[in-house]
C-alpha cells in the first residue's frame, strides 16, 4: 500500500487548523492533525519542505517504522515543531489502517475499555457572580467535571477567562498583546472561588483548576493545601515543568491531584513525573505529542505507576484530533478524563465527523478509521491568519516571574 500523495491543507474557519492528508496508491487515503497554536505555518513548513516529501513510495501500513524514521532520522529530534508535524502523519497514517482494516480506530487499538467517555467543559466568568452561572450552565448540560476560571479582582485580563460573553479564543491578535499579572491577588482569590462553587453545588461535581504554568514550586504548593478542603479533581500546570524535580515540592505540601503535559512533545518530558509519582493525570496530546503511537507508549509506563489519561482538547485542536483521541480514549485502560471545548459551527463545516456528544460524554463512533473527514473546498474558503497568544507581565513590568 504505497504512498503516492502527501499535502497540508492549512485552514482558519475562526482559528487555524493544519491538516496532514495522506493518499496511498489503492485510493485510500487518512488525515491527521498538526495544528500548533500560534506557530501553525512552522509545521507547515516542516512538513511540506522535509517530511512529506520523504513518504512518497513508502508502505502505508507500516506505522511504526515511518513514525521511527520521521522521528529518529533528523538529527535535531523531539522539539513542538517536530513531534506535531510527526503527529500530523502518525495519525494519518492510523486512519488508512483501520479504514483498509474495515473498523473503527479504537477496535484496532485493541478494542474499548469503557462504555463511553467522561469529559470536562469549561466553566468561565469575568467574576464570581459570572462564574457560578457558568458552573450551573454546565451542570444543566449534563457535565460531571467542570474546569473553572475567574476573573480575578484587580487584575483586567486573565488568561482562560473571557470578556463580554464572547466565546474563548486564547490566540487573540496578530502579533503578542501583553497582559499584567499579580500571583499575590491571584492566591488570595482563588480559594474563595471553590468555597463558594463546593456551598453552592455541593460536593458531586467533579472540579478542576487551570494555572498556566503561573506560580513558582511553593505558591504552588500553598495553593494546593489551601484547595483541599474542596476536594479538586485536579490542579493543572501548577508551575513550568522545565525542571521534574520542582514538583517533587508541590507533592510534599498537597494531597491535591496534579496535572500536567499539554505542552508535552515526547514521554521524555513526563517520564520522571510518571515514574517518582510526582503527578495523577498526564495530559500529553495526540496532536502534540507525536500521535497515536506515542501516546500509548506514555500511557502503558503511566499505567505502572498508577497515572491516568486527561487528553488536552481545546478548540486550539481541530476535530481531526478530537476524533483521534477519543478512539484513544475509548480504548486507553487508564483513562481519567477527556477535554471538551466545543468547536463552533463554522469550525464544522469544515470537517464532518462520527464522534456524538450526550450529556457529558462522549462515543468516537463505529465509522472505519477514527471517523473525522476535511472538506477540501469549504476549506480554501478560510485562508490562514496569523493569531498569537498574549504574554504575561508582573504589574512592575518584569516578564520573568518564574
């Protein structure tokens, strides 16, 4: 089954998608995702200039020695740029299988270890008043974890937290907007946030918490022990995770569930997390984290060590992912849960796909492959425009705060 075509089609139906679409010689043909939010023609021409191009002739159905000769064959390996391109192919590539296989993605994968799969939605709101509302919106909707974030009380713009009503697009200009962060106003804040979510909704809802990588190893950690009392599903990207050691820290002072990886590009960058135990949930991506094949290698080693599965799924990630992951899901005997920021209806009218939504959860599908298809021609009516994510300054002006 050789390879006889590979193209990126890079589209912006709201937000910029890049999408890896591989034919091979029989007319099969499999897509992946390979979008990198905010550097998106970088892969582009990654892809296009390095690795594609390489792929014409090669056998298809041989994943496992594409993925190690994309991987392994450049000299400057790992790396966003890279292992997304990787992703992008990997994906791909799982696709043409399971649908030259006649199945969906997941049966492939070694069948479902669940009957469906749970996920969390994003409960946001320029204040505590907003905020609730927007933990009993979704609720209502029938989910059982929610991620919270709130504005905080003298600070203007928070990372995550919306203004007006408008829908949450992190990537909001053309080039870096700059925005001033207080951590001290943040800690003092927060914990009241959960105090009034836990009194008004009760103990049921599972409750999770996005820092962005905002706080140094003991902030951290006092945040942590200060959110027990409120029994977190998990406290995510606490600190930088550069350095393993640092949550080594963390661990010491909270029983808090932590989370990491969405930023994660191989299972080097989780590996002493995983095996010291130092988190609960590795949120590592398909897209992000070289596809399919490398994300089940991080979640095997994170099953000995007794680490769950909490797939990133912002709508930085197209539906290609999101289908991808939730055959991942399906599968995964250590899953935790999935994120779930649904893509708009303009974002779907460029893909279609098998995957359904009900009440909090989610099933991939029973289509052959991982059920997600890119409309070619209602994509070329979005081209591509430059979107960048803001940066954080300190109210003195000091970019660097840890």
């Amino acid at each position: 089954m050789k390879i006889t075509d590979a193209k990126v089609i890079l589209t912006c139906p709201g937000r910029n998608f890049v999408t890896v679409k591989i034919t091979t010689e029989d007319g099969l043909y499999g897509i992946g995702d390979a979008t990198l939010n905010g550097r998106e023609k970088s892969v582009v021409s990654y892809l296009e200039d390095y690795v594609l191009p390489a792929l014409i002739g090669r056998d298809a159905q041989r994943i496992e020695d594409i993925w190690q000769f994309v991987y392994r064959g450049p000299y400057w390996r790992r790396g966003p740029v890279g292992m997304t391109a990787l992703a992008g192919v990997d994906v791909a590539l799982w696709d043409i299988k399971a649908k030259a296989a006649n199945m969906p993605l997941y049966q492939l994968l070694g069948g479902r270890s669940r009957d469906r799969i749970m996920t969390y939605t994003h409960a946001n709101g320029e204040d505590l008043e907003a905020t609730l509302a927007a933990v009993e919106k979704a609720r209502k909707q029938g989910y059982q974890a929610i991620r919270v974030q709130c504005g905080i009380p003298g600070i203007d713009k928070i990372y995550g937290v919306p203004k007006g009503g408008k829908a949450y697009e992190p990537a909001d200009a053309d080039l870096p907007s700059e925005e001033s962060w207080s951590t001290h106003k943040y800690l003092n804040f927060i914990p009241r946030v959960f105090e009034e979510i836990r009194r008004e909704f009760g103990p049921d809802l599972h409750l999770l918490h996005d820092v962005h990588h905002r706080l140094t190893p003991i902030e951290a950690a006092r945040l942590g022990k200060e959110l027990e009392p409120y029994h977190l599903f998990w406290l995510e990207d606490a600190v930088p995770a550069e350095n393993q050691d640092v949550f080594k820290l963390i661990r010491q002072h909270t029983t808090t569930p932590l989370a990491v990886g969405e930023i994660f590009n191989s299972i080097h960058d989780c590996r002493e997390l995983i095996q010291n135990q130092l988190i609960d949930y590795i949120r590592t991506s398909v897209v992000h984290a070289g596809g399919i094949t490398q994300m089940r290698r991080i979640a095997d080693f994170a099953s000995l060590w007794g680490v769950r599965t909490g797939s990133h799924g912002a709508t930085d990630l197209s539906p290609v992912c999101m289908g991808a992951a939730l055959h991942f899901d399906y599968w995964v005997p250590n899953f935790g849960v999935q994120e779930h920021m649904p893509h708009s209806e303009l974002m779907e009218s460029v893909f279609t796909r098998a995957y359904q939504f009900e009440d909090g959860f989610f099933t991939p599908g029973e289509v052959p492959g991982h059920g997600v298809d890119i409309d070619e021609a209602e994509a070329a009516k979005y081209p591509y425009k430059r979107a960048s994510l803001p940066v954080n300054r300190l109210e003195d002006g000091t970019l660097w705060h840890w």
